[in-house]
C-alpha cells in the first residue's frame, strides 16, 4: 500500500519534520538542532529544549513539505514520537501532529522513539529478513533487541545503569570537553592511543546480555583525579580512546554473543551512539569474522530526525496502528507497548 507520511520529532533537542513515501522514499528530512542553546549548560535542559520546539516547529513543518515538493493535500498520515523522551518537549511534537491531522481529517500514528531508531536500518534497506538482532545505543537507553517480525521486540539485554550515550556525555564533562560529548569524545580519541591507558570492561555474569557502563565512568573520573592529585599529565587524548573502545569492545561482544545465543544472521545498529566511528568499524569487523551481516543507518539518520518516525510510521500504518485524538506524551513508554488514553496494550511475541 502507497502512503505519504508527515513525520514530526521532538523528544528531546532536536526539532525535525520529515515527508517520508511507503517507508524508505525520504522526500525531506529537516532537522534543527538546538546544540548551540544547550551548549551553555553543558547539557539538555528540559524546559528550554520545550520553548524551542515551540518556536522552531511550525517552520521545520513548512520547510520539510516545501522540500518535499507536496503540500498538506498530498498526505496520507501524520506521524510523532510521543515517547520515551522529555514530556515538555515531546508535548510540542504531539500537539502539533494532532492539529494537523484533526485539521485536515487524517489518521495519527503514534511512534515509540525507540522503535523509530531501529527503524532507521528500514529506510535505506527496507527487505531486511527476520528475524533480526538489533543493537540500539543512544542517550537514554543500551538495549539489544530481539525483532521476530515488524512491530513485534523482545528486549534480551539491557544497561543496568548508565546509556552508552550517557557514558560517553558524562566522561566528555569530565575531560573538559562539553556538550555533545559523544562526538567530542570521538575526535578527541582519534588523536590517542587505545592501548596505552587499561580500563575495565564490564561483561557482567556469565550468559547475561546486560550492559553496565557506569564502573568505567568511574574508571575515568578516578583516573583523572589520581592524577590531579600528583600532579601527574594526563594525555587526554589517550583516555578518551582508552574509553571509547572500553565502550565499544563490550557492546560488539555482547552483541555477536546474542546472535551465536539466538541464531540470528543479521545485526542492525541504532542510536546516537552508533554515528560513532569506532564502533561502527569494531561491529562490522568483529561479526563479519563470524559471517554476520551488519546493517547501519547513515550518520545523518543515527541520530535524532524525523525519517525515521515517518519510517516507523509507515509500517504501524500499514498494521493499522492508529493513535486516537486523545494521544498524549509518555515520557517512560516501553519499546513494544502502546500507552493511549484508556487503551493499554502490550504487543510482544
Ligand atoms: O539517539 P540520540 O540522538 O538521542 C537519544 O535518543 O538519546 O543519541 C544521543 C546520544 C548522546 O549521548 C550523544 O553523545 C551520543 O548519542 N552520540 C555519540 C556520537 N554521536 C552522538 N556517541 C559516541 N560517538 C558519536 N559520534
Ligand atoms: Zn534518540
């Protein structure tokens, strides 16, 4: 089935509208990023992050459909993130999805931003065969999921305390480097030497398929204050590459430990976290001795944007996954779970 969908996204700081056809034909995708607002405070800060959703969205809309060559009478849905995320910010996103599709009688379709980082893979490579492993690394969550089927994820692995992402925002506040830190760090490491400053890795219990980043965090933070106090040099640049492939060595392990567990051939990567170079190139190697194939969304669609809600979307639409008038954000929504207003429904295999 043929539809456009108007995808908007404002879970956390960035504020994106998409006009993405049938899943994986993206006819625009803008993204404004509020990095320099945010800068400042060395982080999100939350209320901010909302007051610029609601200055920047209406424009972001007209710029994507303006791009996109259609206008509203060419659409078919609209689509919005409406959780996990911010409540202030994912609200603007909402709001703004219900008037449009109350205002031009359309359908609403409600997306997991979770579900919408997986589905990155399927708009570049829509005929990927299930069943299929996923490794999703953002800021908010380190989960390595399980995929039977569209729409169907079973969570075999998880972080017992800090994202990946939150790792890497933390340690780059710790070097001094500010926000974001994922991609801080990541410049800062091309200059060092992984090799040169041991860190641990945390592989937990044996068979467990967790992830646990915030011992190595300490790792770093202990490491430089031993220094400070005898007055000893660090080279930064060494301690950040030291960390990042910490980070990277247990989360391409645990996840070629999945596929040997579940049988899976294909592994796809998500998230913020997988715009990262080293990880990117450790994965690929690593599964690719072992016959694996990998498929990773490109660098502009592994971070925050709306093609990737428009690509969600499409495949809930085509399952007849409608959201109701009533929708409204769900800061702590479950990958695998629909939380509308009087409707509570799990779907997992
Ligand atoms: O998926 P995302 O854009 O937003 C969330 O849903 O959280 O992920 C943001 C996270 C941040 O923690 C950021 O530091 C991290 O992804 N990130 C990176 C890189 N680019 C973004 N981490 C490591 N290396 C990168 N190049
Ligand atoms: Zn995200």
């Amino acid at each position: 089935m043929s539809v456009t969908i108007l995808a908007l996204e404002t879970s956390c700081d960035e504020t994106s509208a998409a006009v993405v056809a049938d899943g994986s034909k993206i006819l625009s995708n803008i993204i404004s990023s509020q990095v320099d607002v945010h800068q400042k405070f060395g982080g999100v800060v939350p209320e901010v992050a909302s007051r610029k959703h609601l200055e920047l969205l209406n424009y972001v809309v007209e710029q994507a459909l303006a791009e996109s060559g259609l206008g509203f009478g060419d659409l078919g849905a609209v689509a919005v993130t409406y959780g996990p995320g911010l409540v202030g910010a994912l609200l603007v996103g909402v709001s703004a999805a219900k008037a449009i599709a109350y205002g031009l009688d359309l359908p609403l379709v409600g997306v997991n931003h979770i579900e919408s980082h997986i589905y990155a893979n399927f708009t570049v490579n829509p005929d990927l065969n299930f069943p299929l492993l996923c490794l999703v690394v953002s800021g908010g969550h380190t989960d390595l999921v399980y995929m039977e089927r569209h729409g169907c994820f079973r969570v075999m692995g998880k972080t017992r305390d800090d994202a990946a992402g939150e790792a890497f925002d933390k340690v780059a506040r710790t070097l001094g480097l500010g926000y974001p830190g994922g991609p801080l760090v990541e410049s800062l490491a091309k200059e060092g030497n992984p090799e040169a400053i041991k860190l641990p890795r945390a592989y937990l219990e044996k068979g467990s398929l967790d992830f646990s980043f915030s011992g190595l965090k300490s790792a770093v933070i202990n490491y430089l204050h031993r220094a400070e106090q005898k007055h000893d040099e660090v080279n930064r640049a060494d301690l950040a590459a030291g960390f990042q492939s910490a980070v990277s060595d247990v989360l391409v392990d645990k996840t070629i430990e999945a596929a040997a567990e579940t049988g899976i051939s294909t592994i796809l990567l998500a998230g913020g976290v997988a715009a990262n170079g080293r990880l990117r190139a450790d994965l690929l190697e690593k599964a690719g001795k072992k016959s694996l194939k990998v498929n990773i969304p490109p660098l502009i669609l592994c971070t925050d944007n709306a093609a990737m809600v428009g690509c969600a979307a499409y495949y809930k639409f085509l399952r007849d996954e409608f959201a109701p008038l009533t929708l409204n954000a769900v800061p702590d929504l479950k990958l695998g779970e629909e939380r509308y207003e009087g409707n509570f429904r799990r779907i997992i295999f």
